[in-house]
C-alpha cells in the first residue's frame, strides 16, 4: 500500500501535544506528560522543548566559550537532565554520545573561535536533542503499556535554511516524516512518538533553528503533516490574556480566538505562541488549544470561527517595548520607483525584521527593534546614502496592538481607543489600520505605554466569559 493511502488511514488517531521548557523541566510536568499520555484514547505525538533554561545557558556557552569552561558546562548539563529523569542517564550510551557531540562541537569552536549562525544553531538545538532522553526515560518508568520512538527532526523536518528563523516546507516534509510513522506502526500497536521541537534541517541537512519559542511552530507543522483533529499546546499559563496581567491586573482570559486574531496577537508581541504557530495548523483547519498542565479545563481556543460578544470587538491588546522607528525621508518620496523596495531590502539584509511601515509622499517609516537596529544602522546608512535625503531614528518607543476580528467593521472603534489613550495625555506617533482587518496598531512613547495601555482596557473589556464552543475542523 502507498505510504500516503496508508497514512490518511490513520491519520485521525493522532493526537498532537507540545510540551515547554516549563513542564519538561520540572517533575511535576513531567508527571503530568506520563498521565497524559496513559489517558490518551490514540497514538500520542509529543513534541518538546528544552528542559526550562537549558537554551539561555547554551547561548551563554557559546556567547562565553572557553576551554576551562566547557568541561563544567557540560557536567553541569548532564547533572540538569539526570536530575530530572528517573533512570540514571549517566549510563544511557546514546545519552553520553549525544553528549559527547556537543563537547566537540563547543571544543572546535573554541579552537576555531569561529562561531558561525549555523554552529550556533547547532549548538542550541541540543537542549531539544536532550530533553528527549529524560522524556522517554519518564514514559519508560511510567506508561508500561506503550512501546516508545522518538522520531529527530533531522530524519524529516526540512526547513528553508534560514538560520536563526528557518520556515519549515511542509511539502518536503510530509513523504519523510509519513515514512517515518508507517514504519513505526508497521510493527507496533500502541506507539508514543516523541519529537524534539525548536528545530528542522536544511536541504544540505544543516540545523536551522525557528527561533525563540520555536517549539510551538514545530508542533503545528506536525499537526500539519499528521492532519490531526486537534493540536494542544500545553502551558502553565491558561492561554492568552485580554492583555499582560502584569500591566493591567484585571485582565482576562480569552477563551476563543480566531486564526486571525491569534496570529496578529503573536505578531505583536503576545509572548503565549511563537509568531509563526498559527500558519500550519491553519492551513489544515486544526484547531489550537493552549490548555493550562495544571488546570486544562482552563483554555484559549484557536479556531476558524470565533464567537464575538457584542460590545467586546475588541479582545486583546498586546504591546512591545523597545521599538525604533527608522524614518528615510527623500523630497521625491513614494514616486520615486522602487526605493521602497531598496530599503526594506537593505534593512531586511542586516536580519532586521520590520514590524510595521507607515509612508508619505516624504517620509518612508519602518517600526524594528532598537536592539536588532543599533549594531546595523552603519550597514544601512552606507547602502542607502544614495536613495534617501536624510535618515532619523525614533528611539523608545513601544507598541500597541489591538486585536479583534470585527475591529474595521464597526464604526467608532478607532475614535474610542485614540480617546482613551488621549485621557491619559498621552500622544500617538506612528498609526497603522486597515492593513489587516483584525489589527489596529500605533506607537507610543515608551514611558507612556502602560498608562495608555489601561486606558484602552477599562475602555473595552467586559468581565463576564462569553459560551466556550469548539467548532472542530
Ligand atoms: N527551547 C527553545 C526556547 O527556549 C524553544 C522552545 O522553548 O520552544 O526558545
Ligand atoms: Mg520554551
């Protein structure tokens, strides 16, 4: 039988869950996985981050990179996993040969003091190729009726080869990882299938990382592949927020959002999934659930259709701090052909992401991060002296975002947030609506933001929690 007719067949026995730093790397979590699995009616696909600060301390090793530190490092490392699994890993060979792989590849770039983008992912990728270890240590100690795989990225997530921030090619992908599994179920009834998160591999089989948080990106890319009936997204938090709880303390829950909704909130900033999770999952109609490890019954629900409460067209308000807003002024302006094209191009070559572009007939504005602007603004200023007059940079500015699906549809909506942010005093710079049917957002200072974000929230949030429904593909 063909792998594809083979696969479809099964396909809607699977169940997909990711799993975080937070849950992998603490016993409790990775109790909670053994029980999860074990209640489990299908076959089980989890894909895993790395144990809670394993991937900040690999970016300070090879930020910090010495011969007499590697040796501690590495110690340190083992000890972390050991810790936390319930079989001593110290005498898993294929654990210490894992381990031993990534001693020399921080010895040769001690040695070489050459540390490309493509070693660097290398080396960060292997807090997801460990952790694997401790998860199938925990489901081997606690789900004895389950036969364990781990499926590695390497065998069949292809990426685009980007480094730092690859995009995963589904296409690719698909014959690979379907192989994989025919080969699994060909011999075994009742599999668990583990997979490490954060990364994929290029054509030539490089490592390339999703970027931070990339975990989420890859589990949705599975549930893509597998065209599961849901994709979970285990949290410790119960999914997204009317807005960050920390800025404003009557926040709430969101209980449903949409495709569209979830993904303009992860593009400015929500820190709840990684900005690109949404996409995959999306294409195939699979509904996300960001489900609290603690506390499931409380959960955000991403999916086509929404319910939207009246009074409530706005559901919540994300912001970024420490934005710049790089502005190109030229006396021809926008009719000169293609300089927006010769910007944005220059700016994207230094690896800037732009996360906003407003334009007039002089001025040429892109919204970025400070931090990825500073160190490259030279770069820019000398392949552009031509094109442009004059270049200015707006420092500490911060973001707004309001997100809702009905917000260029109703009438007054604009008027309402620029008259709460105005109550506070405070003044609105660079202003983008209607790109995108679902998201309002505009610049403020960076001192003032918290002040105008409140303002917004008392000015649309209600209390009371609308009908949670799941649609289903
Ligand atoms: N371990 C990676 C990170 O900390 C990826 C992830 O957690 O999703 O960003
Ligand atoms: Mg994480």
């Amino acid at each position: 039988m063909e792998v594809s007719i083979f696969i479809a067949q099964i396909m809607e026995n699977f169940e997909i869950h990711k799993f975080g730093g937070t849950t992998t790397g603490s016993l409790q979590g990775l109790k909670r996985i053994a029980e999860i699995v074990e209640q489990s009616q299908n076959i089980p696909v989890l894909v895993v981050s790395a144990i809670a600060g394993m991937t900040d301390l690999l970016t300070e090793i090879v930020e910090n990179i010495s011969e007499e530190l590697i040796p501690h490092y590495v110690e340190a490392i083992i000890a972390k996993h050991n810790e936390l699994s319930p079989r001593n890993l110290k005498l898993n060979k294929q654990f210490l040969k894992k381990v031993d792989q990534l001693r020399r590849v921080l010895y040769g770039i001690c040695y070489t003091q050459e540390l490309s983008g493509t070693l660097r992912d290398l080396v960060l990728s292997f807090g997801e190729q460990l952790v694997v270890f401790v998860i199938a240590d925990v489901l081997e100690e606690h789900v004895t009726e389950r036969s364990i795989h781990i499926i590695y990225p390497e065998d069949m997530l292809v990426t685009n080869g980007d480094v730092g921030r690859a995009l995963i090619d589904l296409e690719k992908s698909a014959p690979r990882l379907q192989e994989k599994i025919k080969h699994i179920l060909h011999s075994h009834t009742n599999p668990v299938i583990v997979i490490p998160g954060f990364y994929g591999v290029s054509e030539e089989g490089k490592i390339t990382l999703f970027g931070r948080s990339g975990t989420d990106y890859s589990a949705s890319a599975i549930a893509n592949l597998l065209d599961s009936s849901f994709l979970t997204i285990w949290k410790d938090v119960s999914g997204f927020m009317s807005v960050d709880p920390r800025i404003v303390p009557e926040a709430i829950r969101i209980p449903e959002l949409s495709y569209e909704e979830a993904s303009e909130l992860s593009h400015f900033g929500a820190k709840i999934l990684h900005h690109r999770a949404v996409l995959p999952a999306r294409e195939k109609g699979i509904p996300i659930l960001i489900r609290n490890i603690q506390n499931p019954e409380k959960m955000t629900i991403i999916q086509k259709q929404a319910t939207i409460r009246a009074g409530q067209i706005i559901k919540s308000i994300t912001l970024m701090k420490g934005m710049a807003i790089l502005k190109f002024y030229n006396t021809s302006g926008g009719s000169e052909k293609g300089i927006f094209f010769q910007l944005a191009k220059s700016v994207a070559s230094c690896g800037i992401e732009i996360i906003s572009i407003a334009t007039s007939q002089t001025c040429i504005s892109f919204l970025v991060r400070k931090a990825e602007l500073e160190p490259n603004l030279k770069t820019i200023e000398t392949q552009i002296k031509n094109i442009v007059d004059d270049i200015q940079i707006k420092s500490d500015v911060a973001l707004i975002a309001c997100v809702g699906e009905q917000l260029a549809s109703t009438p007054g909506i604009a008027y309402k947030v620029f008259g709460a942010v105005s109550s506070r005093d405070v003044n609105v710079e660079m202003i983008s609506a209607g790109a995108s049917s679902t998201a309002l957002h505009f610049t403020v200072n960076e001192d003032d933001v918290e002040q105008a974000v409140n303002a917004i929230h008392s000015a649309f949030m209600k209390t009371n929690e609308p009908f949670l429904k799941i649609h289903g593909k």
